[in-house]
C-alpha cells in the first residue's frame, strides 16, 4: 500500500485526494498539508480519513508514515517541495509544471539524480488519455507515415480564468499541456517558438490585468516539424483538438462523446466547460499506473523531470517570444546519462 500525503489542498489537490480515497487501488492518504490552517483538518473529517494533518511541509515530507508526496500547492511551490522531498527519500509527483523555470527544473532534477532512481512523476496526465494514446500508436506504427504538421486548439471558458489572469499564465499554465503532448507523440524536440498576438476579444477589457487573448504559437522541433496552437482562454468552451499530418496521412483527436439532441430543426451536443470532465478518465488511469509500479517495485514511467524541464524551457522560450516578437531558440542543455536511461 502506497501511503501519500498531499501538498496543496486547492481544487486539483482534493480531486486527487478523492481519487486516491474512492477509485484507486494500492493507495491511501495519510498525511495532508495546506497554508490554509483548517484545511486538511476539515478535509479529514468530511472524507473518513486515517491521516494526518501536518503543520508544514517540511513535517509531511519527512514524516515516517509517507511514501509519495503529491504537490498540488501553486505553482511557485513545486520546485521547493519536490526537492525537499526527494532528500527526504520520498516518491514525488507534482502537478503541471515541475517549476516555474527551466533553472528550478534543473534543481529538481540534481535532487533527483542524488537519490540515483527514478523518483518523479510529472502531472501532464494528456499521456493516458485513450485519444493522444491512440494517436501515438498511429504515429509510432507508421500509419499515417512522417509527420509534417500540426494543428492543435487549446480553448478555455468564457470568463472561466481569475481576473488577474496574464498573458504569460496563457502559456506557463495552459499552453504547456500542448508543448508536453506533442513533445510526447513526436518523440522529439524543440528548435525554436513564436507567438503571434491576433486580434484581441473584447472580453480581455473585463481583466484587471493586462492580456492578450487569443494567443496563436508556432513551434518547429528540431526535424523541422510544426505545430500551430490556437490558444483562447476565453472561448465558448473547454474544447481542445489536435489534428496531425503526416505524409500519407491525417488522425485527429477524437472529441468527448456526447448526446446528440435533434429539436426545432436542429441537431447539437454539449461542449464540456473544464479540464475535470475532460480528463477524468486520464486522471485515474495516470495514478492507478503509478500506485502500481510502486507497489510492484517497477519504476515510474510517465513524464520525468527531463520532460518537465524540456517543457520549461520551450514555455521560456515562448514567453521570450511574447515580449520580443521574435523567433526564439529552445535551448535545452545536453540530456544527463541519468535521464538518457529512461523510457
Ligand atoms: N494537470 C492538470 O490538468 C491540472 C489542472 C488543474 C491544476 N493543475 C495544477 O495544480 C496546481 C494547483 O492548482 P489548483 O487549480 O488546485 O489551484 P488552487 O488555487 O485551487 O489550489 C492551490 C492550493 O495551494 C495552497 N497553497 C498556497 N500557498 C501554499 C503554501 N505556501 N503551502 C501550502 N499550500 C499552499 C492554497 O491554499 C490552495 O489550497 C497548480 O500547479 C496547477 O497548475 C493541474
């Protein structure tokens, strides 16, 4: 039985404490910790836990009674915690993105090669999904032969973002689910980005902050794939697609099925509104995947902190890109032998 203990217990983090609890087998929660000092302790109560609710995360990750340390805190935690972690001897997964940058990546990665396993799982849960998955196997097999292009859309609710949201948050927090999965199902890298600023939606006048949106990106690897991204925090709907080329042919991620309603004349179904519905399924297949290799003593295989800092570096790039205009180069140092060895 895997014991965790979550760090960050926002929205993401009950959703997986619930996962953990109710749907995953081979794991349990014991230890929870938020800066919200009721937090865990109202948690334990509502969910029946047999956990603990700790008073720093510096208590939880080195508490006995852990084995994997979840980190749903906010962004600008992840790096501090993953790390503090890691020398504590503990399983990480931290949620999208490892860090804030490419040099906290980098950190994360020297404690994890100290502790000489594979100790990190990154949360770019896109990987499990039955679509990307299905698409990868088209591209692996051959099917569709050398992929050329992409076009992929990242759309989020109307109004669905904080009114401080900016325009950097566009790429850091969203756009690096598409720089991970396409960095995934072409099995290559960046050479370079650029971000285009469209016309801005009147909508962007109700944020207290500055931003442009949409966003349009274009990124080319370094086979001279590329891959265009529409990138529209303030759309009709959660609708995210990604058609690919390739020379003797196109596969298209499938969309979520929905009913079909005919009436006056019409037929329709319903767009979903955020990530949770979207990925459910992922979600669960990703930790079940997790809980057990641990348990079965077999490493982890998911997205590892060398993915986690190649995403970081392109977002990086991309934001370079947003202050400059310009093409940017994606400069990712040489891959240590400690993560030439991964899957
Ligand atoms: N994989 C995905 O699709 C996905 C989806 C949503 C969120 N996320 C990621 O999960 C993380 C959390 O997102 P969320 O939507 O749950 O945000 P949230 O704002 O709902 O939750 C963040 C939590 O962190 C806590 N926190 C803040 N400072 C802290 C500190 N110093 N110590 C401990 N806890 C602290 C807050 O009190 C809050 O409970 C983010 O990094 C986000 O990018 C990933």
């Amino acid at each position: 039985m895997i014991r965790v203990g979550i760090v960050g217990l926002g929205k993401i983090g009950e959703d997986h404490l619930n996962r953990i609890q109710n749907r995953i087998s081979g794991m349990e929660v014991t230890g929870l910790y938020d800066i919200l000092e009721n937090r865990g302790k109202d948690l334990i109560e509502q969910y029946n836990l047999n956990a603990k609710s700790f008073s720093s995360y510096q208590d939880l990750v080195n508490d006995e009674n852990i084995d994997l340390v979840v980190v749903t805190a906010i962004n600008q935690l992840h790096a501090e915690v993953a790390i503090a972690a890691l020398n504590a001897g503990k399983y990480v997964f931290v949620e999208k993105p490892l860090a804030m940058t490419a040099e906290e990546c980098l950190a994360v990665m020297k404690a994890e090669e100290k502790t000489g396993k594979r100790m990190l799982q990154v949360g770019f849960m896109r990987r499990y999904d039955p679509g990307y998955k299905k698409l990868k196997e088209y591209i692996d097999s051959g099917e569709i032969g050398q992929p050329l292009m992409l076009h992929c859309r990242h759309y989020n609710t109307y109004l669905s973002q904080p009114k401080n949201y900016v325009s950097s948050q566009a790429i850091v927090e969203t756009f690096i689910h598409e720089i991970e999965i396409v960095h995934w199902l072409l099995g290559e890298e960046y050479k370079t980005a650029k971000v285009y600023f469209p016309k801005k939606a009147e909508v962007t006048s109700q944020y207290d902050t500055p931003l442009q949106d949409p966003q349009l990106i274009v990124l080319e690897t370094e086979s001279g794939v590329n891959i265009v991204t529409e990138v529209f925090v303030n759309a009709y709907g959660y609708d995210i697609s990604c058609d690919i080329v390739g020379e003797k042919g196109m596969v298209q991620l499938p969309d979520v099925p929905s009913v079909i309603l005919s009436k006056g004349a019409k037929r329709s179904t319903d767009i979903l509104t955020d990530w949770k519905e979207r990925f459910i399924a992922a979600y669960d297949v990703e930790f079940q995947d997790i809980a057990d290799r641990l348990n079965s003593g077999r490493e982890l295989s998911g997205p590892s902190s060398w993915d986690g800092y190649i995403s970081a570096v392109t977002s990086d790039a991309c934001i370079k890109s947003q202050e400059t205009g310009q093409t940017e180069d994606v400069k990712l140092i040489e891959k240590p032998e400690f993560y030439k060895n991964f899957k």
